[in-house]
C-alpha cells in the first residue's frame, strides 16, 4: 500500500508493519489491540479527537489503515508512530 506522507513529501510504502505505537502517550485516549489468526488490529483514539485503526498481517502486509485527525511517522524498523495533529 502506497501512503502519502502528506505536506508535500513523497509517497512512501508501507509494508513489513512489525508494531503501532503513538509518538507521545499524553495524548492518548485509548489504544486496543484484537489478534486474530492471520492479523493484528490496532484502534487508537486520541484525547483531542481523532482515531486511528491500522490492520496488518502476520507477515506484515497492511492490510486496512484508517486515520482521522492524526499523522502517521513510518520508522524503518517496521513501527508506524501516529501523532494527534490537534496534540
């Protein structure tokens, strides 16, 4: 899956997801986690109001990512950060 990194930067791929983190704890509201035979999903929300949900296989296929109100950081070590742009 392509992602616009937005702001004018290039398009990045996103693959081999290893974790989902947030880029500062404070302005989490919520973070689940559901693993599921094949997958794992992330569902964030934020303290200032946006969420985020981010599916991705075993093998680190992205498979479903959905963000309103935050920003995403890809790390090379497969972690994709998220941040509220409200935060």
């Amino acid at each position: 899956m392509h992602m616009d990194a937005g702001l004018g930067a290039r398009e990045v791929e996103i693959e081999n997801v290893r974790a989902v983190g947030v880029a500062d704890l404070r302005e989490l509201a919520s973070h689940t986690v559901v693993r599921e035979p094949g997958c794992t999903t992330h569902q964030l929300e934020f303290v200032a109001g946006g969420m985020a949900e981010v599916r991705y296989g075993d093998a680190g296929a992205l498979l479903h990512l959905t963000a309103e109100g935050c920003g995403m950081t890809w790390a090379q070590d497969g972690t994709l950060l998220l941040r509220s742009w409200s935060g």
